[in-house]
C-alpha cells in the first residue's frame, strides 16, 4: 500500500481505537506509519481524513452485512411470510451490532457530531441514499440495482431508522436488545392494529 492507503488504514484503526473526536494526526501517523505531512499532501487535513475513514468503514460495515440475506435464506423457507425474512435478516444484523461494539460506538459518537460539524454532515449525507438502497436490497433480498429510488427513500429510510436506534440501544441497554422475532412481532402488532394490554 502507499501512504494515502496507509493512512486511510490507520485512520480506520484509530476511529475504532479512540473515537472520531479523540483521535489527533498523531495518533494517524503513529497507526499508519506515515508521516504528519502526508496527512495534508493526501487528504488535505486530518478531519478530511478522518471524515473518509468513517465513510470506508460505514461502506465495508455495510458490503459485510449484505451477507446476512444468506442468514436469512437458512432461517425462513422460501415463499414465507415477509416477516420471516425480515426476522432472519435482523438477527444476523443484530449478531453483528453485539460482537462489534467499538464500531459501533465510533458510529453513535459521529452521529452526534453531526448537527455542529457540517462537513461530517455533507460527507455522510452524500452516501446515505446509497445506504438507504442496499438496506432494501438486503431486506427484500434483490440486488441493489433492482431496488426502486421511491422504494430506497421510504422503505430505506424506515430500515435506517431501526438500524440507528438498535445501535443506540445496544450500547445503552445490551442486555434488553430485542431478537428479530420481536421485532417481526412488533411490526406485525403495529400494522395489524392491536392493543397492547397489561396482561
């Protein structure tokens, strides 16, 4: 590798080792082996690097987790009940969310930079519809290229929020993090209409 793919690497390493916010250009050269002026002569300052090593990691994240359609394929027959699908699909999300806190730690903590720090905000803003388009694909088990743009805005920003929010929890409350069962069951309520009731 070269010293912009070096530094990319550590970047990534250090996001994962000490945040977003905590990491210095230090901390880059130090995990990656370059020096402090190839940081400008690459990427033009350290937040612009850090800001591609979020998008890198989030993208890698994510192609690892359009395997769990496969999951999904073992854990509910073909022809199923969507919500099937749709449980099987969590749960291999959700066995990713719970082995890979650091991850997902670095992604909460860039969350919350984003109302005070409008280049994050722009950089992350740029690939989110593409996002939104592969949680789909994942979902509904098609390949991203077939995945509607109306279909990707809606349905994908639904899957997003779900996703955001088991992210939050799992680092909030892991011991109470819901399987896919329930949260099939839940959708299921939720559309059918029914009254949850102190039993």
């Amino acid at each position: 590798m070269g010293h912009r793919e070096d530094l990319l690497e550590g970047a990534k390493r250090c996001l994962l080792e000490k945040g977003y916010a905590r990491t210095t250009a230090r901390d880059i050269v130090a995990a990656s082996g370059a020096n402090l002026a190839s940081i400008g002569y690459h990427y033009g300052s350290k937040d612009a690097l850090m800001r591609q090593a979020v998008i890198a990691s989030t993208e890698e994240w994510g192609a690892s987790v359009t395997q769990a359609p496969a999951a999904a394929d073992d854990g509910a027959e073909k022809g199923a009940d969507p919500l099937e699908r749709f449980a099987a699909v969590w749960d291999s999300v959700l066995q990713r969310i719970a082995t890979e806190r650091e991850f997902i730690a670095a992604q909460v903590e860039v969350l919350g930079l984003l109302p005070r720090d409008e280049a994050l905000r722009e950089a992350i803003g740029e690939v989110l519809p593409e996002s939104s388009e592969g949680l789909v694909a994942v979902f509904e088990g098609v390949p991203d290229t077939e995945v509607d743009p109306e279909a990707a805005r809606i349905v994908g920003s639904f899957y997003q929020a779900l996703l955001t929010g088991l992210m939050v929890q799992s680092l909030l409350t892991p011991d109470t993090m819901p399987s896919g069962r329930d949260l099939a069951t839940a959708l299921r309520r939720v559309t059918a209409g029914e009254v949850l009731q102190r039993k």
